[in-house]
C-alpha cells in the first residue's frame, strides 16, 4: 500500500506551476529576436543597443527587492508585481517598434526595457525560493531543473514567433505584455510554501528523473524542429501540431501530482474498505463496550505528536546538561558557513566575494555573447540567427540542467564543492572565446554550443551554493544580489568594450570618422578583440575559483558526509548537537564526559 507522507503533494504541484513561470521569466532572451528591428527602426548604433542591452540584463538580475519582498509576502504578490512590470516595460517597446508613438526618447526606451526585464526577477525569486524551501533536501535539483526550464524559454519564444506570430518584432512584444502577465495571474494560485516534502523519499528521486527527462526531450524537440522550420517550407498545420506538441512537453511535470491523487484516491478507497471490515468484525466479536473520550493514536499519529513533544523537551535537557557540563551558557556567536546568515553578516566573508567574483566572470563574459548574438552571426556571414538562439538556448538549457545534477552527485557521492564544476565550466570558456576569436569556417555553431552549456552551468551552481554557505533564511536576497554579476559583466564586457570595438571597426569600414552611427560591421575584427578580453577575464575567474574550492571543502565534507544533505540547527555541530534532518524526530548529540556521568547517573 502507499504511504503519503503529509505536504507530498503540495510541493509537487507547486513544482509544476513553477516551471510555466520560468518558462516566462526568460523573456528576458528574446532581446535578440527584435534588436535588429529596434535598431533599425530607432536609427541606433551598435553601442547604443549594447547599452539598452545592458538595461535588459540590469532589469532581469537586480532583484535585491524580490529578495526581500520574498522574505515578507507570499508568492502571489511577489509575481503580480512581476507581471505588472512585465505588461507596462513591453508595452512602452511595442509602442515604439510598431511605430503607434514616434520619436519615443531614447532613456525611456532604456528604462522601459529594464522595468519589463525585472519581471524576470520577481518571477524566478518568487518560484525558486518557494520550491527550493519547499524541498530543502534537494535544492541542488530542483535548481538545476527549474533554472534548467528559464534555459529553454529562448527555443520556446523562438518556437512561437516564429510559428504563432510569423517573425513579427511587434507581434512578439505585444505577446510579451500581454501573454506573460495572464500567465502568470493563473498559475500564482498554484505557487505557495508547503509542508516540505521529505529527501529519504524513494519516490521522490524518481519523480525528479521524470522532469528532467521530459525537459530534454522538450529540449531536443525544440532545436529539431526549429531547424525543420527553417530548412525546409512547412505548411502551416504542421507548424501548429509543433506548437502543440511543445505545449504538451511543458505539462508533463503536471503527471506527477495527477498521478500521486490517483494514488491518494485508491488509499482512501482501500482504507475505507478496510475500516468498514474492521467495524463488522467489532460488532460480531462483542467490544461494542469501548468507550473512550480521547481518540487512539495510531503509530505513526503518535510518532508525530507525542515524538514532537519528547523532541523538545529532549532539546531542551540537552542543552541545559551542556550548559552545566560547561560551565556557563556562552553568547550568541556568529553563524557558521552553512548555518543561516543575514545578509550583513555573509557579506563579511571572503567567500562570499569570492563566489560572487567567480559568478561575474562567467555569466557577465557569456551574456556578452548572447546580447551580440545577432550581430556576430550577421558579422561571419549568418544572417538568420534564429538556429544560433535555438541552439544557444538549448545547450544554456543543458548546462543548467546538468550543472546541477552533476553537482548533485557529486557533492553527495565524494563531497566536491559544487563551485569546482565552475572552474572547469571556466576553463572551457576559456577555449571557447579564443575559438570565436579565430573565426574559422565552421566553428560558430560549435563555440556557441559550448558557451550555452558553460554559461547555463553557472546559475544552477551558484544558487545552491549559496544556499548550502549561508542558509535557506534569508536566501532569496543573497542569491538576488549575487546575480547582480551579470549586469555588472553586461555594462563592462558588452557595453563598454564590445559596444564600442564593433562601432569603431564599422566606422573604419564605411570610412567615416565618427562613432554613433547606424553602421554594421562585417568579418572576424567586430568583435576578435572582445574575445580576447573576455578569454584573459576567464583566466583570472578559474584562478579565483580554485581558491574558492579549496577553502570551502571542509564545508561540504561536514555538511555531505553522510552521503545525504544535513541541516545545520541550533547549536550547530561544533558545540555537540549533529544537524537535523528536515521532518526528522531524530536528535544525535555528542555529550561532553562530565555530561555523560550526569545522564547515566
């Protein structure tokens, strides 16, 4: 029979809404679906675009409000501000790209693009805080899988403009303001914190293996047939069935808490059999005479309630015999790395910058590339991007996913600190920008392959690091500010360096002496400089990551030792008491000798 254990199934529905809204907090990677339209029909430079560029990444991860909105309000405020932000930033662009008001400033485009991409912030913060304290056992997971979805959310954009809105720029916006924000308005309902479910859950991992492989097939299904869209002329209702089959992969998260009422339903039903038998046989056998005024406890009613009180009560002895055993009850100390920090007090540590060093490096160098995406292929003789996003957006996608399941095992299996997948991801994007530098024949679709795949790998090591350094509590503010990485490496690497070369090498190819112009630069040179800037850049963040792995083994040797994730709470491990495990009645405590003859006496 199935045991259902109490907030199961909660988290799993949760889970599923959570995918639909990272799915429409990646809007943010549409940008280069309508930058050519906005640049051409706003007369803008390439620097110029750079820069409203880096307001799309400034707005999508400056989200130190969603940090703390998150930490007071539930869910639902939380993405109805997003949605708000969403419809009136994509709104004021629409406005402008479909030419409904001219001569729009060039600063409240700017503004506008970075309030419509801080939606992104207030929907993932929301989904992602919840889930991740909703399943505090297997964080690394589900923030693989859930940053994972926000990887493929490019395809899945590319999917529908290409399809539903006939590679309309305008229509593509329209869709933005309106289609996200209602969305999001329906699945907010489901998205709420909850019992959490248990780790030890045989069930558990499966269901998670179940996501995960229907996010690749959603993902390879998506690179296949934008390829076949744009290969081959296909009528319109295959286009359509497309559509519907993406549609279809994105609710099969949806199976699991279908089929876990399913399985509730047939307890019910089986237990009610069982208590109707059970009563026939009380009567036949004549203990009708039972009476009591409390109900009984079953065991595991009683495991739970009575276990609960003992707990405490046990807590409570234990701490007192210490404080005795000691001498005195010492002072509040500071918290310990994996114990839960406030934000005040994690910016004190040096792994902290470290950590948020490492993170600058890698997605500030990569969203360089994403943001010129266009205008790299355009440079090298690729003038229909749509397969670079694709492909981009799918391998984003796999390092995401990956990233976090490989951590995962890893971190569980021999202890390796997440972040020494960081500095391999590093290392590669190393190889990677000297391969774009080259510009050989043949070698941009490779490259960009294996920079989605280093750069996604980034986010879904970071959040759980994060996490696992400085706890859940005030987790949503800490992994926002250490996001905020990637604007910072969007204003220096593409709208400062990157803007600016390809605007001075158009310049010297049309003969004008000038910056600013609306010029498009082709061959190797736009941007070589750029990736050799951004090679030495990665350089320097695989050293500073090696130094962040070395200092934090010990971290993950006590926190993982077990083979399994260990919360630390009260005491902490060095003052005697283990970590407990979430929903655990168990207490492990390690007793100093004088405490011991005290106990056995």
């Amino acid at each position: 029979m199935v045991v259902l254990k109490q907030g199961t199934r909660p988290p799993w529905v949760g889970l599923a809404a959570a995918v639909w809204v990272e799915i429409a907090s990646g809007n943010a990677y549409t940008f280069p679906l309508y930058s050519h339209s906005l640049k051409s029909v706003l007369g803008l430079s390439q620097q110029q675009l750079t820069m409203i560029a880096v307001a799309n990444d400034i707005g999508e991860n400056v989200g130190l409000l969603p940090g703390l909105a998150c930490d007071k309000f539930p869910p639902w405020v939380v993405l109805s501000i997003g949605a708000l932000a969403c419809f009136f930033g994509y709104g004021v662009l629409w406005l402008a790209v479909s030419r409904t008001v001219l001569s729009l400033p060039y600063w409240l485009l700017w503004l506008a693009l970075c309030v419509a991409a801080n939606s992104n912030a207030w929907f993932s913060t929301a989904v992602l805080v919840t889930n991740m304290r909703n399943f505090p056992l297997s964080r690394g997971t589900v923030a693989g899988t859930l940053k994972g979805y926000v990887g493929l959310s490019a395809a899945v954009f590319t999917e529908i403009y290409s399809v539903l809105l006939h590679s309309s720029s305008s229509k593509l916006l329209l869709f933005l303001a309106l289609g996200i924000p209602i969305l999001c308005f329906i699945m907010m309902y489901f998205i709420r914190p909850c019992t959490p479910a248990s780790g030890e859950d045989s069930a558990e991992r499966c269901h998670f293996l179940f996501i995960q492989a229907a996010s690749i097939v959603l993902g390879l299904y998506l690179v296949t047939t934008t390829i076949m869209s744009d290969v081959l002329s296909l009528s319109a209702p295959i286009s359509y069935t497309f559509v519907f089959v993406m549609i279809l992969l994105l609710l099969a998260p949806l199976a699991i808490p279908v089929k876990m009422t399913l399985e509730r339903l047939r307890v019910n039903k089986l237990g009610t059999l069982d208590q109707s038998i059970g009563s026939a046989n009380h009567l036949v056998q004549g203990e009708g005479n039972v009476d009591k005024t409390e109900p009984l406890l079953t065991p595991s009613s009683s495991s739970t309630n009575l276990g609960s009180f003992h707990e405490s009560d046990d807590v409570s002895e234990v701490a007192m015999l210490l404080a005795e055993g000691e001498g005195a009850v010492k002072k509040k100390r500071r918290p310990k790395r994996g114990e839960d920090f406030k934000f005040s007090e994690a910016v004190m540590k040096a792994d902290f910058w470290l950590l948020f060093l490492v993170y600058f490096v890698g997605v500030g160098s990569g969203v360089t590339v994403l943001n010129n995406l266009a205008q790299i292929g355009i440079s090298l003789g690729v003038h229909d991007t749509k397969i670079l996003l694709s492909l981009f957006s799918f391998c984003n996608f796999v390092g995401r996913l990956g990233g976090g399941v490989v951590s995962e095992h890893f971190v569980r299996t021999r202890t390796i600190p997440r972040t020494f997948w960081m500095t391999c991801t590093q290392i590669i994007m190393i190889i990677t920008y000297l391969l774009f530098a080259s510009a050989i024949d043949g070698t941009l679709h490779v490259a960009t392959a294996f920079l989605g795949i280093c750069f996604g790998a980034q986010f879904s090591i970071m959040i759980p690091t994060v996490s696992e350094l400085f706890g859940l509590k005030y987790f949503g503010l800490l992994s926002n500010f250490m996001a905020l990485g990637n604007p910072i490496g969007a204003f220096l690497f593409s709208g400062l360096l990157a803007g600016y070369i390809y605007d001075n090498e158009a310049a010297k190819q049309h003969g004008h002496g000038r910056l600013g112009s609306s010029l498009t630069c082709l061959g190797p040179d736009c941007f070589r400089l750029t990736f050799l800037v951004l090679a030495v850049v990665c350089c320097v963040g695989s050293i500073l990551s090696i130094v962040l792995t070395t200092r934090i083994k010990p971290v993950y040797q006590m926190l993982y030792s077990g083979g399994s994730f260990r919360l630390p709470q009260g005491l902490g491990a060095e003052n005697g008491q283990l970590p407990v495990a979430n929903g655990s009645c168990k207490v492990q405590v390690v007793l100093p000798y004088s405490v011991m003859k005290t106990v056995r006496k």
